[in-house]
C-alpha cells in the first residue's frame, strides 16, 4: 500500500476525534462512541500504512473497519434515534446492535445489507424528525452522503484504487461530520452566536 494512503485515513481519524469530543461534550456518549469506532479503524488504517505492517496489520485493520464500522454506524443510529424520536431503552439498542454485528460475523455477506438499510434508516429518522416537529432534509442529506460513498466509490472499477480509496476516505470523513452536526444543532448554534459576538 503506498504511503499517500494514510493521508486520507488520517483525515477520517481527525474527523472522528473531533467529532467524539464535541457529541461527549453535547452529552450525547452513544453517538461518541459510535464515531470514536471509525476513528479506531482509521488509527489502525494510518499505523498499518506509514509503519509498513501491512500484512500483520491487515486482519486487525479490516475487523476495525467492517465490524467495527458496522457497530459504529448502528450506535449513531440509535443516537440519531433518541435525537428525532425519543428516548431508547438501553436494553433495546444493546439486543439490536449485538444482533446485527454478531450475524455480520457469522454470515459475512449480511454486513452490507445490514450497513445500507441503517443508513437508510438514519436518513428516513431525519427526514422525519418526530421531536423536531418538522422534517429536517439537510441532515438527511448529510447523512445520506455515505450512501453512493459505499455504493460507488468504495472499489470503484472506475476510478482506480488509488483515487478511490481517496475519495472513500473523503466522504467518510465530511458525513462524520456532517452527522456530529446534525445531532448538536444547539451547540452550533451556541458556537456560531459567540463567534458573532466577539
């Protein structure tokens, strides 16, 4: 793997720290959690490619990513969830995630699916946005930014590795952030109103 590749990992794990400390900060730990996941896979990623551990690293690092990702994505939908609809029982959101990630281990092949229905659920839970009492479409376009990221770029037979990759590590890093967002609309707005009055 060359060495550039660590570049685009290392912007996904700028991204998911920032990210983790500012939902930690909002209080909202399930979605630090999920994100501080990514950051996890893009610590290995970075590690695995500037220290030159490629095939030690590469099961490690695939682990982190596939399954961790998968957990992670779930844990930002059950706090997309408490955000537009309501609380969850701690319970319910434990069954439902070691549900999902144990079938992805056990029959690979269900992890994609698994993967795009809960972003199409994230995006449909802010579309509807019950708490909010409108439909809120710019985080459903925020979150829905990984859709076609892992439906055309992730490999794509188009674009080459090299670009690919690149471009998949982008918008990881941009929906990790657009989502931080979306779920601290108060605390932007917080930000932005300081920001203004200095």
């Amino acid at each position: 793997m060359p060495l550039h590749y660590a570049l685009t990992d290392g912007l996904v794990f700028v991204a998911a720290a920032w990210g983790a400390w500012h939902l930690m900060k909002a209080g909202k730990p399930v979605g630090a959690l999920g994100v501080a996941l990514f950051g996890l896979a893009a610590a290995i990623g970075t590690v695995r490619v500037t220290s030159g551990l490629i095939e030690p690293l590469g099961v490690p690092h695939r682990f982190a990513s596939q399954i961790g990702g998968l957990l992670g994505l779930l844990l930002l939908l059950w706090q997309i969830f408490k955000t537009t609809v309501g609380p969850v029982r701690p319970i319910y959101g434990l069954i439902i995630c070691a549900g999902a990630v144990g079938l992805a281990i056990l029959l690979p092949a269900a992890g994609a699916p698994i993967y795009i229905l809960a972003l199409l659920a994230g995006i449909a839970l802010f579309g509807l946005n019950r708490l909010g009492g409108r439909p809120n479409i710019g985080a459903a376009l925020g979150f829905g930014v990984m859709l076609p990221n892992v439906l055309f770029l992730r490999q794509s037979k188009f674009l080459g590795p090299d670009i690919s990759w690149h471009l998949f590590h982008i918008f990881i890093a941009v929906w990790l952030v657009l989502t931080v967002l979306a779920l601290t609309p108060k605390q932007v707005a917080a930000s932005a109103d300081s920001s203004s009055g200095t």
